[in-house]
C-alpha cells in the first residue's frame, strides 16, 4: 500500500478487487457478502447492469460542461425527484456533505431575504453526522470531527437528541434559523426520530419561522421502507439533503427544497463546477429509477421485515453478545457486548461478512435495497458465525 496517502482512514485489511451484486471480493480472490453497500450508498448492490449501460452510454456523449450552459440531465432528474418527494426545486452537488452545506445555506439565506438576517442559528443533535465540510462539521458538533480546526462556528449549537425541551426552546428562539437532523441516524447509532416527534417538529417550525431540514444521505431514497424516511411520519421537511443512493455508487448529492424555502438562492449565491455534470446525470436518473420502483421498496419491507425477525432471534440465543436489534427498514443496527470493531473484523475473518460501524458500539447492517431472501437468510448464517466466534472470544 502506498505510503503517500494522508493518514486519515483507519483502513480494514483488505484490498477489494470488484463486486457483483451483493459480494465482494478481495485481491487474493476471497469472496464477502458486503452488507456496508459503500455505507448505503451502492443501494442497487456493485455493478448493477442498469448503472453499468448508463455509465457506457453517457461517458461516450458527453462527461462535462459547467453549468454556464442548460443540462438537460438536470431537468429530468430533478422534476423526477420532485414529483416523487414535496420538493418543488433542486440544487445537484456532488456529495452528501455539499448538499447539507447547501442546505445550511439555503435556510440562512431564506431568512435574509425574509429581512432577518440576524436568523442564524442552527440546531443539531447528538449523534448525528452530516459530513466533512466545515459547516457540516458544525452542525454535527461531534468533538472528534470539529477538534483541531479552529474555533466553532458562529451559529451553531447542538441539542441532547430526545430532549424536548431544549428543542422547544430552540423554536422559540427569535435568532433560530432552522434545526437540522437525520430521521434515523446512522453513524449515531441507528435511532430513529419518534414519528410523533417529527410531526410535533413541523408543527413547532411552522409556529415560530423556524424551517426544517432533514439529512438523509444515509436513511432516504428507500432505505427505511418508505422512499423517504420522514414519509413514516407523515408529515415533509422545508429542505432536504440526498446523495449516496441517489448515484448508486457514483458521486451525486442533491439538496431539495420547497420554493418558499429557496426563495434566497437567486443567481450567484451558491454553485458548483462538477454538481449536475452530465455523466453524474444519467446515473442518477438510472439509479432513481430503479430504487424509487414499488419492486424496491417491497422487497425492501420484505427482507427488512425478516431480517429483523432473525436477527432478534440471534439476540435471544446470544444475550452475552447481541445487546439489541435497533433501526428501520434495512438500516439496522446491532449493539453489542463486544468491541464493535472487534466484532467486525470477527465478521469479516471468520464468516466473510462485511458489516459497517457505528455510534453506541453496534454494528450497521446495510445491505443493497434489492438483495434476496435467499441472500439475507445467508447474511443471517454468517452473523451467526460471527457471534458464534465472539461468544467464544469473549469466554477465553
């Protein structure tokens, strides 16, 4: 491995070579189930014909532009995208970072056009994660990410995630500019937003000027069961940040936004020379396509619906190594006795299955959106293995 890459990753040992479906395999020609899917981003699983031929097709027309000229790709994705989600326009980045910094920008600036620029401050919560970028940073406020970068941003602050009333008081707050938060965590520890919560939120927004943004990078574009996550609850976000899904595997984010919302964002107050390309064009629509498809979203439900049951089942059979089975749809989370990043390289080494982290020492099970019963009764067999192998570790 090269010794001229900056140190910033804490790398698993294993070089992968290609995927197809739901596997992966590595350099010396070892096969692994992959349920980290890219940390939910390979949603339609690793070379996924669809996105292939699209990739084919566009690379041989036309890569990039800037978007000094019209894009149709960005017309029709975005008019696919808002007439499938409450958005009425949209704002292509490249990640899910860029759309949260979008995002950020976009609620500051609806308020100065609203004559109220003192409207700044944004809310966030524990456990959340929304990017590398500096106001993503901040809006998360993990220490571990913000530390070392200079003094916090003016603006932000983060609330205890449940404590209702500090979020009250945060929407009474006449400075507040909007509260930013994931439906359903991931990196935090896969807990999800009470449904209750979330309307009592939109109800507490509207009340007070405040707006909404969701962050669902991770939890959105059929992940949970519902294309939307916040569609559990029956109730829409002012603005909304999307992005690994969304490509499939390819870099593409987008921040959606009702017109109201968006009313700041005029000619010159954001951009971006590599957002809505061409090439990132196609795949998305490819990728959009198949993953808002009732197919996808029922066997979404169907496997989640199973995985879940097995996976409670394997807690009752290890209580010295499951703790609880948490999540929605297929982003599931599993918290454990063990180290959690013991525990995934127990996975890896011994049932070569692929697992992903998390906050609170679980693990996150998030396979492709369109993996198989038959798949997942196997990934079911190589968790087994695993606890199997840690029960023995943690007995040693």
């Amino acid at each position: 491995m090269s010794g001229h890459l900056m140190g910033v990753y804490n790398r698993a040992p294993l070089e992968v070579e290609r995927g197809q479906g739901v596997r992966l395999w590595s350099t010396d020609g070892t096969e692994y189930l992959d349920c980290v899917s890219g940390i939910s981003t390979n949603a339609l699983g690793h070379a996924h014909p669809k996105l292939v031929q699209a990739v084919k097709d566009q690379a041989e027309k036309l890569w990039h532009v800037s978007n000094i000229f019209k894009i149709p790709g960005q017309d029709a994705l975005a008019d696919a995208l808002c007439a499938k989600s409450f958005a009425d326009v949209v704002f292509f980045t490249n990640s899910g970072t860029e759309a949260v910094e979008c995002a950020l920008k976009t609620a500051r600036k609806f308020h100065s056009a609203n004559g109220q620029p003192e409207r700044i401050d944004i809310y966030g919560f524990d456990g959340s994660f929304h990017g590398r970028t500096y106001g993503a940073i901040n809006a998360a406020a993990n220490p571990s990410y913000t530390e070392g970068f200079g003094p916090k941003m003016e603006g932000f602050h983060q609330l205890k995630w449940g404590d209702k009333e500090a979020l009250t008081a945060a929407f009474e707050n006449p400075t507040t500019a909007a509260v930013i938060l994931e439906p359903v965590q991931g990196e935090g520890g896969c807990r999800a937003t009470p449904e209750e919560e979330l309307r009592w939120m939109r109800e507490m927004a509207d009340k007070h000027g405040v707006l909404i943004i969701f962050d669902e990078v991770q939890c959105g574009m059929g992940r949970t069961g519902k294309l939307w996550a916040h569609e559990w609850a029956g109730m829409t976000p002012d603005i909304m940040a999307v992005a690994k899904a969304l490509g499939g595997g390819f870099p593409i984010g987008a921040c959606l936004s009702t017109a109201e919302a968006a009313k700041g964002m005029t000619v010159g107050a954001h951009g971006s020379t590599f957002g809505g390309n061409p090439l990132a064009m196609a795949v998305g629509q490819a990728a959009f396509d198949e993953v808002s498809s009732d197919a996808i979203i029922a066997n979404v439900n169907e496997v989640a619906g199973y995985l879940k049951q097995q996976l409670h089942g394997l807690a009752e059979r290890f209580p010295d190594v499951i703790v609880e089975v948490r999540g929605k749809g297929l982003l599931i989370g599993v918290k454990l006795v063990p180290n959690n990043r013991e525990f995934m390289g127990w996975a890896r080494d011994e049932a070569k299955l692929l697992v992903a982290g998390g906050g609170d020492n679980l693990v996150r099970i998030l396979p492709p959106l369109n993996i198989t019963l038959e798949e997942a009764r196997e990934a079911v067999e190589k968790f087994e293995t695993a606890c199997e192998f840690a029960r023995t570790k943690l007995a040693a």
